[in-house]
C-alpha cells in the first residue's frame, strides 16, 4: 500500500511557471492511498494508520543512524564517548578504550511506562 500526498502548490501550469494563490481558492492536502492499482481517497482512519506506520519506524532509523554515526567518527580518526558498564569509555579508531569516569548505572524502565515531569 503506498500513500500519496498531493496539493494544489505541487501542481504546475503547462508553460512551467507556478500557478497564482488565489485567496479565495484555499489549497487543501488530500491523502489518496493505492491499493492493487485503485487510488482511493484516505479517510481519517488510513492517515492515522498511515502515521502509526510511520512512527514505528522511528526506533529503528535512530538506531541505524547512531551506528553510521558512531562508524564514521572512528573511521575519520576521531574518539568516541560510550557508557559501558557503569563507566564512561573512551573509545579510538584503533578500538582500544579507556575509562574516564565511573557513571551511575542505567534506570530500568517498564515498556509503556507513563513518566510526568515537573
């Protein structure tokens, strides 16, 4: 299934240029999904589906870009700081580390788990 987000702004004229926004004409977002080929207009339920999909996704991007992250400062020479094991480390490019400083170890938390902050 993929989803489509069109708009009055991404549509252009013929001769290229863009077209004039008229105030009494209102540009609306208009969400149409593709299922086997049919473009059928999203109702409130599929953008919600559509966003709960793409919030899903999130931990796992942020954990893919922690590890190109952490990669290529090694690889440009750099040293990075981990904690590990109650400590903070010290790691180079050549994979040795050393201990900076002993750190309090992570708080375990319920999956879930609703926190309010003051």
């Amino acid at each position: 299934m993929k989803t489509l987000r069109t708009d009055k702004q991404t549509e252009t004229k013929q001769n290229g240029k863009m077209p004039r926004n008229n105030s009494a004409e209102r540009t609306t977002s208009k969400v149409k999904t593709i299922r086997n080929g049919r473009i059928i207009k999203g109702s409130r339920l599929s953008e919600e589906r559509t966003v709960h999909l793409v919030e899903k996704r999130i931990p796992g991007l942020a954990e893919a870009a922690m590890s190109d992250a952490y990669r290529r400062a090694l690889a440009s020479g750099s040293k990075v700081l981990i904690a590990e094991a109650g400590q903070l480390k010290e790691v180079s490019s050549d994979g040795s580390k050393r201990v900076i400083k002993k750190i309090e170890p992570s708080v375990k938390m319920q999956k879930g788990l609703i926190i309010k902050i003051k």
